[in-house]
C-alpha cells in the first residue's frame, strides 16, 4: 500500500481503476443499447417490407445485409473505444507518474525542512547548554565573592565583638597595675599583694585567650552533620555578643518553652543566631530605641522545632519583607552593612539544614522565625 517513499499508492491507483471501470461500463451499456435499438429497427424493417408484397427470400436477405452492416458498425465502434480506453490508460499511467513525481518532491521538500529545523534545533540546544554552563560558572564566581564579602564582613564584626569582650578585662587589668603603681609608690607594696595581682591578672589574661579561642572556633566550618541542642547553639552566638549588649544597654531574653534536638550544622546555626543578633542590635540603635530589648522564644510543635528571635524596634518595612534576604540588600549605610548576611543565614538554615528562615512584623517590631525537623 505504501512505497519506499512512505507515498500512498493507492491515491493514485484508485482514481485510475475508478475511471477504467466507467469505461468499461460505458462500453457495455452502449453496446447493449446499440443492440436493443438496432432490433427494434429490424422489426420495424421488416414491417415495412411485408406492407409492401416483398417475398421472405428476398427480405431475409435483406436483413442479413442489415446484420452485417450493424457488425461492421459494431466492430468499428469496439475498436474506437478499444483507441479511446488506451489513450486513457496512457493518460492515467502518465498521469500517476506525474503525481508520483510530485509527491515524491513535497515529501523531499518537507524532508528537508524537518532537517533544517532539527539542525537549528541542535544548533540552539548546543547554544543553550554553552550558556547554561556559562551561567552556572558565573553563578559560582557570583556565590565565591559573595563568601568573600561575607567572609570580611564577618571578620569586621568579629574584631567589633572582641573590642567589646575586651574592653572590660582590659579596664580591670589597668585598674590592677594602676594599684600596684600606687602601692609602690607608697611603699606599701608586699608579696602577698603582687601574688594577688599576678593571680587576678592571670585570670583577665586567661579570659582574654579563651575569647580568641571562642571565636576562632566560632567562625570554623562544620564538616560533618551532627545532632545538638538549638538553646546550646544559641547559647554559642550569645557569649559571642553578649557583652556587647551589655555595653549597648540592651536587654536580652531567652524563653525555652520546649528545647529539642535537632540534625544539622552546629556551628553554622550559632553564626545564624549571631547574625540575626547581631541586625537587631544595629537597627535599635540606629533607631535609639528606648529600653532595647531582644527576646529569644524556643519551643517545638510535633517533629519541629520553632526558634524566634524578635526586637522592639519598630519593624521592617511592608515592601522590604520580601527582599530582606536578598544578596547585597540592606537598609544600613554601606559603609556600616554588605547585605550579605542575612543572605547567607537563609543559605545555611534552608539549603544546609533543610529548615525555613522567614521573617514577619508584630505589634513591636520585627520577628525572624527559623523551623527545623528535629
């Protein structure tokens, strides 16, 4: 029914039995009406020649002459249908090679054109795949300076939380050798008295160490998931600026209705915490708010536990909510904030740890609110 060329054969084939058949039909229906009329001529004939006294020799000779001229006639006919039924079979032959022909070219023509377009459509996906890995390679240099930025933001914060973990084992330690000074002045100075010193010396110094260490093990990345508790994660962040509270005159609450384990990054969720922390102290006083507070609330609902750390500082506003966490925005002086930080505390708490980090506003000010399976 189909050729190599996938042409169906029959469209064509048909038309051209189709027409042989009317002609054939046609033959025999002439044919047949020929006959039949050229009876009711004989008759007639004859009728006629007997009204007129001809004998029956003579008359049945004349219809044989009749006969035989309407089988001449007959024969002359057959062969004039026989020229015209091959001259149709010539056309219709010539006529289906034709129309192979142009099918043939139609389905080559669009043959072609399918080509073309899988041509350019390869071309365009190889297009594509060279700029989706052109995006990815700039994606990753994007993400490498924004770890950069944060990495110096973060380094920027830490000297200001040591400046202020500092500053009071420093006035201590000057109080010490300003008495000794004065002690031996006076020559009042004893051995006792320089032990004494020494020891309460020792114990600023030792304090000093601790803090480089706390916050150099602080900012080290986890390499392994591990469970821990979230209020010793918080607790973590909170040494880390507590004094610089303190320092500020800001108040600082922790409600632990339900502690809970939970799966992931320790050290990584403590720098959420600080950072978070570390935004609500800059906007209260930026705002010069009275009697700052920060209020931390941890509970848990079934499998998940719910940390939220609120402000009263006002809030944010309406139109700032849904960009708070994008790279590069914030609504600090430039020279005081990168935007980066909340960026990356989204990054950890949702890509590494599978939780959520969202934000909205309550009667007093702004509330970050961080869900995690435990």
């Amino acid at each position: 029914m189909f050729n190599k060329e996938g042409i169906p054969f029959f469209t064509v084939v048909i038309p051209f039995f189709c027409i042989l058949f009317i002609s054939f039909l046609s033959i025999s229906y002439n044919l047949k009406l020929s006959q039949s009329n050229f009876q009711l001529d004989l008759d007639e004939y004859k009728k006629i020649y007997i009204k007129t006294n001809i004998d029956n020799q003579t008359l049945d000779l004349l219809v044989k002459e009749k006969i035989q001229e309407e089988k001449r006639r007959e024969e002359l006919f057959l062969d004039f249908m026989m020229v015209v039924t091959l001259v149709v079979l010539l056309f219709m032959a010539f006529f289906s090679f034709l129309m192979i022909s142009i099918i043939k070219d139609v389905i080559k023509k669009y043959k072609k054109q399918v080509q073309n377009r899988e041509d350019e459509l390869k071309a365009l996906n190889d297009n594509l795949f060279m700029k989706v890995q052109c995006g990815i390679q700039e994606a990753k240099q994007k993400d490498k300076k924004i770890l950069e930025q944060a990495k110096l933001a973060r380094i920027g914060s830490m000297i200001s939380m040591i400046a202020h973990q500092w500053r009071q084992p420093l006035s201590e330690l000057s109080g010490i050798l300003m008495e000794l000074e004065t002690a031996t002045r006076f020559k009042k100075v004893d051995e006792n008295h320089i032990l004494t010193a020494i020891e309460k010396s020792d114990k600023m110094i030792d304090f000093m160490s601790n803090t480089i260490d706390d916050f150099r093990n602080f900012y080290k990345p986890d390499k392994i998931k591990e469970e821990f508790l979230v209020s010793l994660a918080c607790s973590r962040a909170i040494n880390i600026i507590d004094a610089t509270l303190k320092n500020l005159g800001i108040e600082l609450n922790i409600n632990i209705n339900n502690d809970k384990k939970i799966y992931g990054y320790p050290t990584e969720f403590s720098q959420v915490i600080l950072n978070i922390l570390s935004n609500a102290k800059d906007i209260l006083v930026e705002r010069d708010i009275k009697n700052p507070r920060i209020d931390i609330t941890i509970d848990t609902k079934g499998i998940l536990c719910i940390l939220e750390i609120s402000d009263n500082a006002g809030g944010i506003k309406e139109e700032n909510l849904e960009i708070i966490f994008d790279p590069y925005f914030s609504t600090k002086e430039s020279s005081k904030g990168t935007g980066l930080g909340l960026y990356i505390s989204k990054l950890i708490i949702e890509r590494n740890m599978g939780g959520e980090l969202s934000i909205y506003n309550n009667q007093e000010g702004a509330v970050f609110k961080i869900v995690i399976a435990g």
